[in-house]
C-alpha cells in the first residue's frame, strides 16, 4: 500500500526539497495506517477450518 500524502517521507509525492531539520519536525518519519498494515491472523479461515473438521472425522 503505497503513501499519497506529501506530508509522508516515504511518500511518492514527498517533495524532494523536503530535507531534515524541517523534515523532521514537519513530516512523518514512519509508516502509518494503512501503509503498515499487518493483519494479525490467529487462525484459519472458515473454508479451511470447515475442511479441517471433516478430514478429522
């Protein structure tokens, strides 16, 4: 997922002549939502969970 935000210095439309110190104090230095997204999965979905029950019978 890319960033479209300019304020974002991993971002595509981050101006080039955005450089620390302003950088720093005026742009995100890290990756947010939904740029960093990480589904947190703790199981199988419901087609596996349902063929997992019946290759146990």
């Amino acid at each position: 997922i890319r960033c479209e935000q300019s304020n974002c210095k991993f971002s595509l439309f981050h101006p080039a002549s955005c450089k620390p110190p302003a950088c720093l104090r005026t742009c995100w230095q890290y990756r947010r939502f939904p740029e960093q997204y990480s589904p947190h999965i703790d199981s199988y979905c419901p087609a596996c969970s349902f063929y997992q029950s019946n290759q146990d019978d």
